[in-house]
C-alpha cells in the first residue's frame, strides 16, 4: 500500500462514494433511475482484508477476473452482503468450486462453458446467473463470442433450460472495449452492444435485460449507452495502490 491503513480506509470510502455518485448523476443526466445501474467493485487489486474496507465503505457487488481469488475471498470475507462476480475468462476445470459462491458469470463466451455452468449448477442445486461476453471490437485478439455465434448460442440455452426448471439463467450481455480505444469508440462499441441485445430479443423472445460494459476509463459512456452493470475497480483504489 502507498499509505498507512486509517489512511487507506477513508481513501476508499471517498472513492467509493465519489464513483456511486458520478454513476448516479450520469445515470440521471441520461434520463436514467439511479438504481438502474449497479456498480461491481473490482477487487482483483487488493487483498482480502482491503476488499473488506470497500465493503464497509458500502460496495456489495464484488468483481473477481481470476476464479481462485474469488473463491478464497468468499471463503475469507463474511458474504451475507456480498453478490459475487465472475468478470473474467474462466474456464471449465474451475466451474465446480467457483459456484458455492453463485457469482454471476460475467464472461461466458463458448457453448462449453455454459454447457459446463448449466450442468454444475444443476447438480450442486445452485441458482446461477450468466452473461454472455460479445467481442464487439472485432480484434483477432480479444476474448468474447463473435456476433454473429450469439443468436445460436441462446437458442442452444434455451434447449438446456426447457430440459429443466433450473440451471443456469441467461440475463444478459457483456463486454469490453478494445485495448486503448478512446471514449468515443468505446461508445461506439457499447451501442453496438445495446443494439445487438434489441436484436436478439426480439429474434429469439429470450429476455436479456443486464448489460455489463464499462470501467474506470469509460463507464460514463457505457451508462449513456445503457449499461445496467458498470465494473470499476483502479479508481477505487486511487491513492492506495503503489500504481494509483
Ligand atoms: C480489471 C477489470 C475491470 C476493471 O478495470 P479498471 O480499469 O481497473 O476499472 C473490468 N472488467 C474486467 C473484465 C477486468 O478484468
């Protein structure tokens, strides 16, 4: 840490308040409920007992990228307030301990994968929620499903889930814009993940009412675009990492 621990703690806090309160004005200055738009701290960047403080400070959706560390803060941190989120790649070996936590699974992107959450939380007789993450950049690079794989990755749900009266529920769609994109492609990019979630509603009746896109660089203009989740973690720890 860059500071000593009281220090940390209040640095946290007014980040915490100052993020909840530029999300809430975005929201409004777009004709948005406040409410409408949840913040998901990311915690990747910090222990378990700092991603404590940001509990205190007020934050109850966490945000992991890596499934072993959201398993051992769930196991640390008292949970009873914590919605837990699976933001990054996961892969299919680690589906069966991620979900004692019945995080929402941010980046789904391959049949496989919600095959394997389908079948897991059947058996641990567990509700879990997904996102499909989309690569709306189009870069040979980046992580998520082309568009054109999502209209029969749903339908292929909708055959799992008509099987039985639980199993993983699909809500909605996520992604990230490109490496070094500006506010304005990224904006570009979240409308065009709005638009593909319109389509697909209406192609295939599924509702997909959640849209994770958005983080400390850019989540104004995710909000704008209609985000309902906003990831954020760096400016939360503005002041308290070596880096922030
Ligand atoms: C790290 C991470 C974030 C948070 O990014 P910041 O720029 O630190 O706010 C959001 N989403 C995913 C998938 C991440 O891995």
């Amino acid at each position: 840490m860059a500071c000593d621990e009281a220090t940390a703690k209040s640095l946290i806090a007014d980040n915490w308040n100052a993020v909840r309160q530029s999300v809430s004005e975005t929201a409004e200055r777009c004709g948005r409920s406040p409410d409408s738009v949840r913040v998901v701290g990311v915690t990747k960047y910090v222990d378990a007992e700092i991603t404590d403080w940001l509990v205190e400070a007020g934050c109850h959706d966490l945000g992991e990228n890596r499934p072993q560390l959201l398993e051992s803060k769930f196991q640390t941190l008292d949970n009873s307030t914590i919605r837990w989120h699976q933001i990054g790649n996961l892969q299919r070996n680690k589906v069966r301990r991620l979900l004692p936590a019945e995080p929402l699974v941010h980046a789904i992107a391959s049949e496989r994968l919600l095959a394997a959450l389908h079948n897991e939380s059947l058996l641990q007789s567990r509700s879990i929620a997904g996102l499909i993450e989309i690569n709306v950049s189009e870069e040979e690079a980046k992580t998520g499903l082309p568009i054109e794989q999502l209209e029969p990755l749903l339908v292929h749900w909708r055959d799992l889930a008509a099987a039985s009266d639980s199993g993983l529920q699909i809500q909605g769609l996520m992604a990230m814009a490109g490496w070094g994109t500006d506010e304005a492609a990224a904006a570009k990019q979240f409308g065009k993940l709005r638009e593909l979630r319109d389509r697909m509603e209406s192609a295939t009746g599924i509702s997909l009412p959640e849209l994770s896109m958005g983080m400390s660089g850019d989540y104004p203009a995710a909000i704008a675009e209609g985000a309902t989740l906003v990831r954020i973690g760096t400016r939360l720890f503005q002041g308290v990492l070596p880096t922030g």
